[in-house]
C-alpha cells in the first residue's frame, strides 16, 4: 500500500494568513487556503465562534497577487463579515459586503497590484503597498471606492509592513533599495501622517546596511515592537522613537522572524501587554506568549514542529497555523493562558500513519539535514536528497505528503538546509554569501556521502531534486559532482547571468550577494553555471517547468536540456500551460508527482507499475 499522487494534492499545501476578529458572540478565525480542485485558487475561509465554517469569497474569485511576484497578504476581514481581497486575475481590490454579495472593485483598472493589505481603525479605508511598473508606494484605498491616496511614495525602492500609530499620529514601514534583499538589511522608517493624509519627512529608527527587520508593530504611540537581527539572530526588540537605544527583549540564539519572501509574514502579534509570537529554529518553530517585561516565555498550542509565520490576536485567544509530522498544516485558536488549542480548519483525509515516515533531524559536518527513512527497506536504500528554494529558506519538519509519496515506495528522503538557509542564525546564512553554488552543491553532497557512510543511502543510487534554486542547486550537483545518479530539476535557473538580466525586479541584484557583482566577477558566473558545464553531467536529469512562469522563464530549463543533448547526455522535460513559479493545479501536481517517481524507477533500476514510463532523450 503506498501513498497517491492525488492523496499529494488534496492534503499539501497550507493556510497562509490568519486573523483573528472578536466579536459580542466570540472570536472568529479567517484564513485563505489552497484549492488545487478548483484550478489551484486560494479562497479565504470565516469560522464563526459556533464552530460552522463558510467560503468567504465567492466560486472563481482567487485571492492572490503578483506584488514581487510572490505575491504578499491578499486579503483582511471588515466588520460585519466582510472582506477586503486583492483578486488575481485582474490584480485590483475587491470589496465584498458579506455571505451572497458580488465583490465590487475598488481600484481601477491597469497594471497596479496591492500587497500586504492592513486595516487602519476608524479610517474607512484599506492601507497597501501598490507597484506599478517596479515602483512601490504605500497607498490607502478608501472602502466606499473614491481614488486611492499616496501616503508615501519615493521613500524606498521596495517597503513592506505599513502600520499607522494607535494614536494615528504616525505611520511606520520597512523599507530597502538595491541591491540588498530584505533579508540582508532593511529600515524601520517612521513619518508623521499630515492633515492631508499623506506622510512628512521621516526618520529611520531601527535597522540598516546590515540589519534586517523583518516585522514592525505599534506598542503605543512612542515606541515599537520590532523583530531584528543586530545580534545575528532575529529577535524581538523595544525600539522607542525619543532616539534611546532599542532594547533586545529576547536574547537568545533563536529566531523569533524570517525572510520577507511575501509582505504581510506575522511573527509576533500584540496581545496587551504581552506579545504572541513564533520562534525557534528551522528544527523546531514554536508558539508562545512574551513578557515584554521579563523576557519570559510561556509556550501555548502544544507539541507541534512548526509553527508558519502568522499570527493573530483577539479576545485572549491567539490564532496561528501549526503542523507536526503527522498531522498537515492546520489552523488553530489557542487560549494565551497556555490552555485549550482547538483545530479550526477542516480536517483533511491522511493516509494511514504507518505509511508516514519518522523523520529526524541531524548535522553532517555542519549540515543540518532531515532524514526520512524509505518503508519496508533494510539496509542500504536508495535516496533522495531534497533541496528547498530560495536559496535563502529552509524546510521545517513536518508532514509532507510530497515525501512521503516517495518513502512509502521505498526511496529515502534527506531535506538538507544547507549553508545559505534561514532558521539557524546569520552566520550560517551568510555561509552562501558570494558562494552559491558552490557552499549548497558542496552541502548537498556530504549530506548523501554521510548517508552512505551511515550504512543507510546506497552510493550507486543517490539523486538530487529541488525547484527554483534548489532546482539550479539540482543542476549545479549533476554538473560539478560526481555524487549523484540524476536529478530533477522544478522550474530551474540553469545560468546565473542570463537569469539575472531577464528576471523580475525584486530579485534582479539577488546575485550581487549570491554570487557577486557583474560585470566584476563575470567569472564565477561562467564557472558555475550549469548550462555552461552540461558536459559533465553524472547523470539523467528530469526538466519540470511551468509555462507563465516570470521568476525563472522556461527558456532556462530549453537552453540546458539543448546542451544536454548535444553532449549526448539523458534528459526529459515536461512543461505545464497555465501553471506560474510552482505547482497549484491538482492536475498538474499529479503529473509531476508520476513522471518524477518513473524517472527514479529509471535511474534507479526500479519497477513502479502504477505510473506511466517515462522516455529520456538520448537514451539508447
């Protein structure tokens, strides 16, 4: 008995954003959720306090966007059961009243997208970032749909976590230029709002060059809570706006924030005079409840491995999303007092759980990997080892139902977080810094030479596979080791410098740190790239590619699988209309799922009859 593909596609995939909202009969959760059946849209769900749950948004309408690219917080309730959403066919706001009314739009029509979506009290009007042809401004859209306002505009080349002061005196956002990516440093930056509404000048008050803040929330009019990382680790700090330092609440070698792969992340959430929050390591994320005060934590929610990072506080219940590696990713109300933690969202069908692997996370030379073990194997198996995109990321553990398709056939999983990922502090971040593809290609392949060390990975039958960057860091091991059997490669930069010139903006100097600056270090590009070494491939490689892609054009994935056949090498690449930067169709996710189990049955001299075979060009 082994675990579906469809089983894959109706149970991955999570809740993305929370909010909690108190009312005279209880608290209410909303979320939005994946919907792979329903053409791969992310509809936003209400659970009333008597427990019933409702679509909030309409059959066909998809609350997402394209702000980066990666899209930021698309959607926030309105009193009374409405809604407020970005919708992603036409990227503009939508209005909608309530259970049976039609969305009403609220921005015109044209090229702006809205992101990171926030509700000023009392204003009647929605705060977002807005971008327009690259440039970013901060906006504030009136509910009954009158023009939008430009709050700040020119302050930063991106901003993100637009927040008006309780008193309504200010406005705070983080803000960052090329070629920095959040993640490498960002500022606080705080403006007075002006009788017209818009912002005066403004200072920054926390972050910098080399100091990333990652979320910002008032604690009264005179000072914020911000999650930063001066000390190397992401922490929660007091930052006061009369100029005195800011003071670290939780100094501790944990991380209490994350990258800002899409505006709108919630690590900590304000509940008087206390704060929710979500920290950990990318071993172990948890929940908890800080006292500003103390600095002391009271962990709520119980004994899950992950906690995502949203979080939203209302009537002393904190509302979150949690899973374990049992259990998918759930959305759930607990109580600050660290009692009850009621599930909300509605269960999902699971497989049976000894079908599930027991992961275990463990550091090979430095590495931190997760180890799944393949079912009914004894002794050396063959292995997989996973690879996360980004590069700056990381991959919790928790039920994975991708995995595990794989581990109930007998094929063993590594997810290794290699030097470059998030979770474990800024030093072993700043291990990728002008090193990729060198650093994770090298991580990657001690990670499977530990394995076969171990006595648990057979060194014959070894392959790699990840998407995005962990598709180039694929593609980067077939051609620069000789480690591995094949690779499958999801939506892959196959060439550094031809992918910097024709991506999108948000991540058009990402190099700058990965690799180094063009043209100044032109030689590294042309050392590590993979299309340019396709010669020495050790293997098979499976090309997976969505065809409306606008991070990584599908003619990385062409441009490389050209040179693997004029080299005489093995390969295959499938392509998927209608599908963007990663998988979201049922349809597509089965297809994919099948033709990569075949490609292991392939390369690993394997029979799965339950998939269709799968034919490598240059394959004798």
């Amino acid at each position: 008995m082994s675990i579906r593909p469809i089983d894959v596609a109706r149970t991955d995939g999570g809740p993305q954003w929370v909010e909690a909202v108190e009312t005279p009969s209880g608290v209410e959760v909303w979320w939005d959720e994946p919907r792979p059946h329903e053409g791969g849209r992310r509809c936003v769900v209400r659970r009333l306090p008597d427990g019933s749950r409702a679509d909030a948004l309409p059959p066909g309408w998809n609350a997402r966007n394209r702000v980066i690219e990666y899209g930021g917080r698309s959607w926030r309730p309105l009193p009374g059961g409405g809604l407020v959403f970005t919708n992603w066919a036409d990227q503009r706001l939508y209005r909608i009243d309530g259970p049976g009314a039609e969305p009403v739009p609220l921005t015109p029509e044209g090229p702006s997208r809205y992101a990171d979506l926030r509700l000023p009290p009392a204003l009647g009007e929605v705060w977002a970032v807005r971008e327009t042809d690259d440039v970013r401004d901060l906006v504030a859209v009136p509910l009954d749909g009158g023009a939008p306002r430009v709050v700040v505009a020119g302050a930063h080349h991106f901003l993100m976590n637009p927040a008006v002061s309780p008193d309504g005196r200010h406005v705070a956002w983080i803000g960052w230029d090329h070629p920095r990516m959040p993640w490498d440093g960002t500022e606080l930056c705080v403006a007075p709002l002006l009788p017209d509404g818009t912002a005066g000048p403004y200072r920054v008050v926390a972050g910098g060059p080399e100091e990333s803040v990652a979320q910002a929330e008032w604690r009264d009019g005179s000072s914020l809570y911000a999650v930063t990382d001066p000390t190397g680790w992401w922490n929660v700090h007091l930052v006061p706006l009369d100029g005195t330092p800011a003071r670290n609440l939780t100094p501790v070698e944990l991380e209490f924030g994350g990258p800002a792969w899409k505006p709108g992340n919630t690590y900590l959430a304000p509940a008087g005079d206390r704060l929710a929050v979500v920290y950990g390591t990318a071993d172990h994320r948890r929940l908890g409840v800080l006292d500003p005060e103390t600095g002391e934590i009271g962990d709520v929610g119980g004994d899950a491995t992950y906690w995502a990072s949203t979080v939203s506080v209302a009537g002393g219940k904190v509302a979150a999303v949690r899973g374990t590696p049992y259990t998918p990713l759930e959305v759930v109300l607990a109580d600050l007092g660290g009692g009850a933690c009621e599930v909300v969202s509605a269960p999902k069908p699971l497989p049976d759980r000894d079908l599930l692997p027991e992961p275990e996370a463990v550091t090979v030379e430095g590495v931190h990997a997760h180890l799944y073990p393949p079912r009914g194997v004894r002794g050396p198996a063959p292995y997989v080892i996973f690879v996360h995109g980004g590069p700056t990321s990381s991959r919790p553990i928790v039920l994975d139902l991708e995995i595990a398709y794989f581990t109930s056939r007998g094929l063993g999983v590594a997810v290794v977080n290699y030097g470059g990922s998030t979770g474990y502090g800024r030093a072993y971040r700043e291990r990728l810094r002008h090193q990729w593809g060198v650093v994770d290609v090298q991580d990657c392949a001690r990670v499977a030479r530990g394995l076969v060390a171990m006595g648990r990975a057979d060194a014959g039958k070894l392959a790699i596979r990840g998407g995005s960057a962990g598709g180039w860091t694929t593609v980067a091991a077939l051609v620069h080791s000789d480690v591995f059997a094949g690779g499958v490669a999801h939506y892959a930069i196959t060439d550094p410098e031809s992918w910097a010139a024709e991506t999108h903006d948000f991540e058009s100097r990402y190099l700058d740190g990965l690799v180094g600056p063009l043209p100044e270090t032109r030689q590294r590009y042309t050392d590590r790239s993979p299309l340019l070494h396709a010669h020495q491939a050790s293997g098979p490689c499976l090309m997976l590619h969505g065809l409306e892609d606008a991070i990584v054009d599908v003619s990385q994935a062409e441009r490389f699988v050209a040179e693997l056949d004029k080299h005489g090498k093995e390969w295959a690449l499938l392509t998927f209309p209608g599908e963007q930067h990663g998988w979201r169709r049922e349809e597509t996710i089965v297809a994919v799922l099948e033709a990569e189990l075949a490609f292991y049955g392939l390369i690993f001299d394997m029979e799965f009859p339950e998939v269709q075979p799968l034919t490598l060009k240059g394959r004798a």
